[in-house]
C-alpha cells in the first residue's frame, strides 16, 4: 500500500477527489495516511471526516522545516492539492521525484509567484487567450516549473470569464489529478 501526505489550504475539494478515487480504485494501491494545513481550512475537517491524521502547521518561514519533522519516513508521495504555501527549495530537494501539485492552467504559461486561484484565472481572460486549462506537474525549487505529468486543456470563449474558467479549470482537475497520482505511484 502507498502512502500519500497531501498539502491543503483550503476548502480540500481535491483532497476529497483524491480520497473518493482511492475508495472507488481509480488511484491504486494507496491511502492518504496524514493531511497537513498552513493555515485553518475546512481541508483539515474533510480529513476528520474520513478519520485521517491531520496537522495544522501555520505557515510562516519555519513552515517547511516543521513539515519535514512529520513527514512519515514511508511516504510514497507528497500532493500538493490547493496549498498556496512555497516549500523551501532543501525540502524540494529532499523529495524530489515525490511531490507533485497541481496547477489550473497550463504551465508553462501563468505559473510562478502569485499565480494561484483567481490571479490565473483574471490573467488568462486579460491575455484573451484561446485555452486554459490544469497541469499535474512534479515540484522542485523553482515555483511551477517541475516536468509535466499530466496537461489537459479547454477552449476559452469570447463569452468565457474568470468566474467560468475556475469552473472549467475545476472539473478538469477533478479528472486528471487522480490519473496523474496513479501515474507517479504506479508507473502507469
């Protein structure tokens, strides 16, 4: 059995993506042995929910120092799903190869510092470009610039707004985290 650590920040609909495929054996051979918070979020009652280990850590500079202190030494992979945290470049490193996060749009395009929820979203439209869309890629020290595993894209309209790219961005990443996950954990 796999082990997943998975990273949240918010309201954790990926997580309870992730934790749904893994029941439903779309995600093979694993489990989500411990959720780690930076900040309060309905994330962290998700995983109550589910009777999974849970942390809060707030963030702050020591964020990534106190993370590697609780990291279960049989951690398969570490999922970044909607955590808005940066992890220090040594922690990066530590784990290469094991974390992955998903981003809603498609990198490399709109990635980097700030580029998180509606910031994506807002720039795609002001650029009037012609798709969007999420990417499950591989985090290494740079911000959004690990090896893609997973692309998939949507066209955006003349009629398209940042509100209804979010929710096209959201149901893509619902179908590609979890094959992306399978993927990395099984060489799929």
């Amino acid at each position: 059995m796999k082990n997943l650590v998975i990273l949240v920040s918010g309201s954790g609909t990926n997580l309870q993506r992730i934790i749904d495929t893994i029941d439903s054996g779309e995600i093979q051979n694993a489990k989500v042995s411990l959720v780690v918070a930076d900040r309060e979020c309905f994330g962290l009652e998700r995983a109550k929910n589910h009777n999974i280990d849970n942390v809060l850590i707030p963030r702050g500079k020591n964020f990534s120092s106190e993370l590697a202190k609780i990291i279960p030494e049989n951690t398969d992979l570490i999922v970044l799903a909607g955590f808005l945290s940066i992890l220090k470049p040594e922690f990066c490193e530590n784990w290469v190869g094991k974390i992955i996060n998903i981003h809603p749009a498609l990198l490399p395009k709109f990635g980097g510092k700030g580029m998180w929820g509606h910031h994506v979203h807002n720039a795609v439209i002001e650029a009037k470009e012609k798709e969007s869309g999420a990417t499950v890629h591989f985090v290494t020290p740079g911000i959004d610039e690990g090896e893609a595993i997973l692309q998939k894209s949507f066209e955006v309209t003349e009629n398209d707004t940042p509100e209804t790219v979010a929710e096209k961005v959201h149901l893509i990443e619902y179908e590609i985290f979890p094959i992306a996950i399978n993927k990395v954990l099984n060489n799929n």
